[in-house]
C-alpha cells in the first residue's frame, strides 16, 4: 500500500511518526491553539509544588526563610 488515498494514508502516516513527549504536545498545543495565558498558571502550578516537596526534606528551614 505504498499510497493510500484518503483519511486512511494520512492516519497510517501520522501513527508511524515518532511519539512526542508530554512537553512538547503542551508546546505545540499552546502555539497552535494560542492559549499562552495557560503558561503563567502551569508554571505557578510547578513552583508550588516543588516548594512543598522540598518542604518535606532537609532543606525545609532554608525555603521557609523565604517567607
């Protein structure tokens, strides 16, 4: 089937690309879609959870100095 006409090749093209990673799709979706007010609230999002994992560790005093 070296050329399908249709839906069919272009979905039998697409599934034999390589897969993307997670932050990439979440890339391609913010440029395509143009929803770049979702950035801001996934990176405050990261950052609060990165401060209350490492607020369960050795480094506790040293984030709650911070505040």
């Amino acid at each position: 089937m070296p050329s399908e006409p249709g839906k069919a090749g272009e979905f039998r093209r697409e599934a034999a690309q390589p897969r993307m990673g997670l932050g990439r799709e979440f890339w391609d979706f913010l440029k395509h879609n143009k929803k770049w007010w979702l950035l801001p609230i996934l990176l405050a999002l990261l950052i609060l959870g990165l401060l209350v994992v490492l607020g369960g560790t050795s480094l506790a005093p040293f984030i709650y100095t911070i505040f």
